[in-house]
C-alpha cells in the first residue's frame, strides 16, 4: 500500500468511527395527504424525517383516488397527517386497506372550524396563525416518536413559528393599503375562507368547499353582475382547478383575471409558491396587485 493509500485508509477509518449517524435511528417516514401538510413535516422533522405527500402539487386532494402505492406508503409509515375537516374523504378507506399501525394525526384537530350546517370548511391552512397549531401538533407528535431528536424539532417548530408569525403581520400590512370595499374577490371554489376571515376579505365563488360541489347558473349569474356593477374588484384562477368557469365569469363581467392562487396544494420545487411560506406570500402579492389596479 503506498504512504498515499494508507492515509487515505486511516482518514476514512477516521471518519467512519467519528460519524454519529451508525448509532442514530433511521428518519421517521411521514406520508402526509397533500403538498401543504408535507413541507410542515419537512421543515419540522429535517434531515430526521422522511416524507411523502401523497396528493402531488398543483393537484386535487378533494376528489383524489389513491393508487396501489399509497397503500404501501401508508403502510410503512411511522406517522401519517391528514388535515381533517372532511378534506380527505378518501383517507378511511386507505389506512383500513393498508392496515396502518402508526401514528395517525389529525392537524385541524383542534381548531374551531367555519360551518355552514353539518358541514366543516377544510382550508384551515389559508390562516397562517391557525397554522401555528399545525406546527405544534406535528412537533409535538415527533418529539413524542423520536424522543433522541426531540430538541432539534422543538428548534425547528420555533423558527417555523417565528416566520408564520412575520408572514401574518406582512400581510396584515398590505392589506391595511387596500380600501374595504376592494376586498372582494372572485375564486373558482370557495378556499379562502379562513384567509377572508383573518384579513378581512369577501370570497365569491362558483363552487363551494369543495371541488366537487357543482356550480349554480344562478349564482354564476349573480357574480357576473356583481362583476359588471363593479362591486368585486378581482378574479382569480386557482392552480388546482379548470380554469374554463372562472375565465367564461370574467369575461362575461367585463373583468381581467388578475392570475393565479393557490389554495389546496403547492406549486412544483423551486417554484415560488413551491413551499407553504412561498405560497401565501404569492398569493398575497397576487391578490394585491390585482386589487389595487385601478
Ligand atoms: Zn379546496
């Protein structure tokens, strides 16, 4: 062996014996429902998590059907998060199929929801404080699995929190340049809830809670006359839904379609809108540039 050789030897030796990762658990693997609920996961758990999302980004999770590979994924893990609320329909049937033995957590376990009758308004994640008990709920779910990691997730949910707090007093400042009477806006389901509520906006939408609730022509004829009387100032797609309703609305109400939301899923990585932060700080200069137009 040359001098070169064995050095190199006794440096991997080196390294080797000094890597605390041999003596550490594997991550924990995480199958969260949709995109918004997986990178909570990420930015809580790091590098000692794992995760899978099994709706995709800029997909549908209110009339998703699971594949063969969600039972597997269910199956395996250690943790799995839904958001309740009756967003995930689908998911009973999966965790029964995959006889799931993990942790199951519900992350709008406690909040109290919007209803309109028997009915709970899912889209508690378009509130950035609400958010907040999201984080709590998954840090304190993983310390609890992973008791060895449970102070760098705590370190993790604490910067989290920290810039879920900066998000909402960023968008309570630009929203107080937006005069009340511009607070109204058109989308193509009714997601934005918890967002009109928090900051003080009036959503208009063709469908309800859900995607798959069907549009009335009547009230697709009452916002395209509050459109024409100039009562809503802004109409916007979403990156889950057809467009087609909303563009046909805007153009019949003589208004622009002010662009894109998101609102039940993330935009691909890298993107902008592509992690939760990066979404609702889209949105809200979407929102404003559009409503502030004169
Ligand atoms: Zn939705």
């Amino acid at each position: 062996m040359s001098l070169k050789h064995a050095i190199l030897a006794m440096l991997s030796a080196l390294v080797l014996h000094a890597a605390p990762a041999a003596a550490q658990d594997p991550p924990l693997r995480v199958v969260a429902s949709f995109s918004i609920l997986a990178d909570l996961a990420s930015q809580i758990g790091g590098d000692r998590v794992t995760v899978q999302s099994l709706v995709g980004r800029d997909a549908d999770a209110h009339v998703y059907e699971p594949r063969p590979a969600d039972v597997v994924a269910v199956a395996n893990a250690h943790l799995l998060l839904t958001n309740g609320l009756g967003f995930e329909g689908w998911m009973d049937r999966l965790v029964e199929s995959s006889a799931f033995k993990g942790r199951w957590v519900v992350a709008a376990a406690d909040i109290k929801p919007l209803q309109s009758g028997s009915d709970d308004d899912p889209h508690a994640w378009q509130d950035p404080r609400i958010v907040i008990r999201y984080v709590n709920r998954i840090s304190a779910t993983l310390a609890a699995l992973r008791p060895a990691d449970a102070a760098l997730f705590a370190v993790n949910a604490e910067r989290y929190r920290r810039q879920l707090l900066a998000l909402d007093a960023d968008i309570r400042r630009a929203v107080e340049s937006l005069p009340p009477a511009r607070r109204r806006f058109v989308t193509s389901h009714d997601a934005f809830g918890y967002f009109a509520r928090a900051y003080g906006f009036t959503i208009l939408a063709p469908q309800g809670w859900s995607t798959d609730d069907e549009a009335s022509a009547k009230d697709v004829a009452a916002l395209i006359r509050q459109l024409r009387d100039g009562q809503v100032h802004g109409v916007f797609i979403e990156n889950i839904t057809d467009p087609r309703l909303v563009q046909q609305i805007a153009a019949e109400g003589g208004a622009r379609v002010g662009g894109r939301l998101y609102s039940d899923a993330l935009a691909q990585p890298g993107a902008p809108a592509g992690t939760y932060l990066g979404m609702m700080r889209h949105n809200l200069d979407t929102l404003m540039a559009a409503l502030l137009a004169p």
